[in-house]
C-alpha cells in the first residue's frame, strides 16, 4: 500500500473535519471520486453533524434523500457491509424507533419518499411491524390510485373505442361508455334516464384481438418511485378486458411479477429493491413474451444505468422496434417528477428512433391513449 492509499484510508477513517491536518501532511493530497463518494455515504452514518453529503445533517426519516442514499451504499459496499450500514444508520440516525414502532406507522401521514424507504428496508422490519407498513404502503398505493385510475381507464377506453363498431346486436359486447356519450342528447327528463336512439357493439373480433403491455420494470435503488407508479399502472391496466398485461421486474436476475397483478401491495412486496443492473438480460427475456408484434407495447422503465451489455441493450431494442414492437423508454423518476437517468444511454436510445422520456404521473393517462392511438410522443420529449 503506497503513500495516497494509506493517507486516502486514514482519511476515510477520521472524517472531514480533519482535512485541514492532512493538507499539512501533504499539499496535494486529495480524495478521488470514488473515495469522494465512499466518504459523503459514510459520513451520512458516521460523520458528526453537518457532515452529511449535501451539507444536511444526516438522515431523518423524511428525508428526501434516504432512497439515493439506500443505492448508493449498495453501489459502493458488497452486500455483508451494507447491512451493516443499513443497521447502523436505523440505530443512530431516528429509523429504529419508526420501524420498531407500530403506532409510530400508524400515525404517518402519506409520504412517497417513506414508502419507498420501507420497501427498500422491509426485510428489517421486525415481525411486530410488517402489517403496519404494509398498511402504510397501501395508504399510498390507495392515494396514487384514486389520482390515476379513472382518468387511465377514461383515456385507454378512448383510445380503443376508435376501433370499428358491429352492427350485430350482442349483449355481451356493448360498449357502455361510447353509447353513453353518443346519446347523451337522447335524456328524458320525465324517465330521469337516456333513451338511447342507437345502442353500439364492440367487433368480436376485435373483442378478441387484445393488446398486449409489457412493463420491464428496473429494481435498482434509485427506481422506488417509479416501481411505486408503475405497480399501480400495471394492476389498473391488468383489470381491463381489452389489456393482457406483463410485468417484469430485474436487476442483474429477471422476475416475471404478472400473477401479482390483481393487488398492487403484493406486486410492490414482489420487488427487491437494490442491486446492480442487466438490462439487456431483462430485454432478451421480454422478447419471448411477444406473440403479436402489432398489437405489443413494451415499457421499459429504467434509469438506463446499465452494468451489462450495452451494445447488445440496443441491438435488441432496435430489432424489437422493427419488429413492430411500440417500444418506449420511461426514464426514472423521484418524487416530485424529476427525472432520474443515465444522459448518455438515453441518448444512444433516442438515437434509434425510440421515445425517450420522464413522465410525470400526472401525464401518465395522456401517454397512456397516445401510445394506443399510435399518435407521435415529441411532445411528450
């Protein structure tokens, strides 16, 4: 071990607080960035106050940060330290009573940050707290559900009723809301009712002829929101007849998640959170999901970080566009909507003729109809 090395672990070892003592030591001694960032994840825990990466004072539990934090210490230390840490930080840094307290869940108002902090830390939650978290993370799945919903299912509905109507009479095909709107004019005031002058029906065909979405959906520490909006997304999507739905969560393994579709807690509780990132494996394995290249649309939901193949990534991106595959890139997003995301891969992803973008939640129905209608996303961009 030379000089820098063992100035650069001492300094480590003591903190900031004596940089000072060490330029004395040596004038051009300085950390590298990966020691730059080592010490501002170690000092999150370790450092006295106001020595937090950012200047803050540590991590309390609302902090916005926690979920940035969580990933980078898995970025940094192999799994046997960040344990480690993640116990310690729950020990110094406010956590511990939150997690070993139910009442203390209870009384929590609906945060998006905290809910993404207990997925990311709900294999530390001890047995007496498990179902008031998972209560807690209902709360918000509930609250993102009641602003997307109705909107969603509106939009997708409007999206698929430009498809042709039959002229063949069939109550199992009616399609309610288009007849609705169509004889809004046709209301009798004295029956309190619509008389409808024209009932209309779906094309069997049609009917049958379903799309198909696929959410390929990154598990990485940084995607806690995302994984939060997407979940929901993907169990309102699956409860639609005209929608066959796929979700598929990886990091550096694959995790087909669709089964967990018809509860958005259990397909949240389906994520790990952490780790590293092959999105090229995750892409390969999507591929044998496809049946109708036409009627697919994949979803990939990622910061592109990608620790894998990056040419075969967008080899097999391109070759699925033109296949006829809808591909759409969602860039990752943290609470409040910003966005998340490698620069360069986005890039090199745009750069094949693919959407690529952050969305905010409140655009997601908008996309959503777009996308069906096969309408250009720029505006989107």
């Amino acid at each position: 071990m030379d000089t820098q090395q063992k100035l650069t672990r001492w300094r480590l070892i003591l903190g900031a607080q004596t940089d000072s003592e060490f330029q004395k030591l040596d004038p051009d001694f300085k950390l590298d960035r990966r020691s730059l960032a080592l010490d501002a994840a170690l000092a999150v825990v370790y450092g006295g106050i106001g020595e937090a990466a950012g200047g803050g004072a540590g991590l309390g539990p609302s902090h916005p940060q926690i979920t940035k934090w969580l990933k980078d210490i898995r970025s940094l230390f192999d799994p046997d330290l960040v344990k480690v840490i993640q116990q310690d930080a729950i020990e110094r840094k406010g956590w511990k009573q939150l997690l070993m307290e139910p009442e203390l869940l209870e009384q929590l108002e609906p945060d998006l940050e905290m809910a993404s902090v207990l997925l990311t830390l709900k294999d530390l939650i001890p047995a007496k707290s498990k179902d008031q978290a998972r209560a807690y993370i209902r709360k918000i799945v509930e609250l993102i559900n009641r602003q997307l919903a109705s909107q969603l299912q509106r939009c997708v509905h409007a999206a698929l009723a430009k498809q042709e109507h039959s002229p063949l009479p069939s109550a199992a095909a009616i399609d309610f809301p288009y007849t609705v709107r169509k004889n809004l004019k046709h209301y009798s005031p004295a029956l309190q009712t619509i008389v409808p002058e024209r009932v209309y029906f779906f094309d069997r065909k049609q009917r049958s002829n379903r799309w198909h979405v696929i959410l390929d959906i990154d598990q990485s520490g940084s995607m806690s929101s995302s994984i939060l909006y997407s979940s929901v997304t993907a169990c309102i999507l699956a409860s639609m007849n005209a929608v066959r739905t796929h979700v598929v969560a990886f990091d550096t393994t694959i995790v087909d998640l669709s089964e967990l579709c018809s509860d958005p807690v259990e397909l949240l509780y389906g994520f790990q959170l952490g780790g590293g990132t092959d999105i090229h494996k995750s892409v390969k394995y999507c591929e044998q999901l496809i049946e109708e290249p036409n009627k697919t649309i994949f979803f990939l939901i990622s910061d592109l970080d990608e620790g894998g193949n990056h040419a075969g990534l967008l080899h097999r991106l391109q070759a699925m566009k033109e296949s006829g595959v809808t591909v759409i890139c969602l860039l990752a997003i943290q609470d409040g909507g910003k966005p998340y995301y490698s620069q360069d891969m986005a890039q090199r992803v745009a750069n094949l003729a693919i959407p690529c973008f952050a969305c905010t939640p409140q655009r997601l129905p908008e996309l959503l109809q777009a996308v069906f209608q096969k309408q250009d996303l720029a505006r989107f961009g």
